[in-house]
C-alpha cells in the first residue's frame, strides 16, 4: 500500500499539490483532472522522482526516502507522456534499458533479462520493429516502447501517464488487454487520464484532482458520474453522450 500523507508541492511561488493525503490500496487507481490539476505532479512524487516541500510518502509502512535509486527503480516504473530524445537506439535497445535495474556490477544480461524482454516484445507486438530506429516509428508506437521498457522492470507498481495518447481504438483495446494481463502478476497499477471511460470500465479506483487537491475519490463506477464530471472540469452542463 502507498499512503500519502500531507503532501504539498510548489513551483517557484505556485502552489501544484495542496496538502494531499490518501492511501492507494487497489489493484489499478485512476487519477482524473484537467490540465494544470497536478496529476503528473503527484505521480512523479509517488514515484519518487520529485521531493515534496512538505508531507511524507510511504510504502508498504516504509517511508520512501529510506529506499535507495536503485530499490526504487524496481518498485517503480513510469511511462511518462513527456518528450524522451531517444537518440537513434533502436527499439530492443530502449526496451533493454529496463532491465538496468537488476544487471550484475559488468553490466551483462543474465538469461532471464533476456527472456523478460522477448516476453514483453512480444506481448506487445513489437517483434517486427524490434530493430527499427524509435526515432521512425509513429507516436503510437513510441508510446508502445516506452509502456514495455517499464513492463520490463517488473515494478510493483506501474505508474502511467496517459497511457491512452496518442494511441487508436486497437492500440486502446491493446492497452486494456495488458492491464489486465499486469494485474494477474500482483502489479499494481496508478494512471493520470484524461480518458473518462478508459478509467471508468478498466481502473477500479478513481481520484478527482482539481487545483492540486482531491475532490472526489472512490469506486470508479460510483465517483465517474455527471454531477462530479462537471465539478472537475467546471462545467455547466455535458452532452446527453457523456456517461
């Protein structure tokens, strides 16, 4: 379990997370809000890759600046939607770099990096580009390489980041079928998404962020409905189409 306690976050004089405190127990959580609300922000100090000015985070009852870089990088994986140069390496080269975290001291993959990787290479349907250059491919398909570098650390928690961008309908279905697939393996899994009904039919838990602070949290299928949509969003009315 991750319990986050009294967590606030400022950029120079911007206030991005507002005393936050939540514990995140099940399976798959969802974070909904709408741009500027401070999800990325708060996936990034779960994970931590920042440090909150004020609050605690802890894992598992252990507080998370006890764990070291590399400890972290094996309980965590993020598969962010911001820009990576990727610098020419192909797509096997970037997957590999998932493993990082368990190679021996030389650096050399053991027969199960290996196997992990072609697993996730071919759970993802990626064996016909494997050796393409990522700078080629669509973005559809780098978001694909990124999702299965992190699948290769085989975090406990996988922490995702609009997972469905840039993605079309196969590419989503594909997503979902990985999730549930993930779940099978005891991962768990956190996501930001501006996608109301991927969460809603495939993320157990939701949470409402707006300005930095929780509004809503829950059961998916009870706290995705109209009245709370148009308070996260500050809406006056929805289309008939929306829920």
């Amino acid at each position: 379990m991750i319990s986050v306690k009294n967590i606030s976050f400022r950029y120079r004089e911007k206030l991005i997370i507002d005393d936050i405190s939540i514990n995140l127990s099940s399976d798959s959580i969802g974070i909904l809000g709408p741009n500027g609300s401070g999800k990325t922000t708060l996936l990034k100090i779960i994970s931590g890759l920042l440090k909150s000015n004020r609050g605690e985070i802890f894992i598992d009852n252990s507080n998370i600046l006890n764990f070291s870089p590399q400890q972290l990088a094996k309980m965590f994986a993020i598969v962010s939607q911001e820009y990576e140069p990727t610098y020419g390496f192909s797509v096997e080269e970037i997957i590999e770099m998932g493993r990082y975290p368990y190679l021996s001291f030389w650096g050399f993959q053991s027969k199960n990096d290996r196997k992990i990787i072609n697993q996730t290479i071919e759970l993802l349907n990626l064996e016909s580009i494997r050796k393409n250059r990522t700078d080629d491919l669509s973005s559809g398909e780098r978001q694909k390489v990124r999702f299965a570098r992190a699948l290769v650390q085989e975090p406990k928690y996988l922490l995702l980041d609009e997972p469905t961008s840039n993605l079309d309908l196969s590419n989503k279905l594909l997503v979902t079928q990985i999730l549930n697939t993930i779940k099978e393996f005891d991962t768990n899994i956190i996501i930001t998404s501006h996608d109301i009904d991927f969460v809603r039919y495939n993320i157990s838990e939701c949470v409402m962020l707006s300005s930095g602070s929780i509004i809503y949290s829950g059961l998916s299928k009870n706290v995705i409905n109209k009245k709370n949509i148009k308070k996260l969003f500050s809406l006056d009315s929805l289309p008939n189409w929306v829920i």
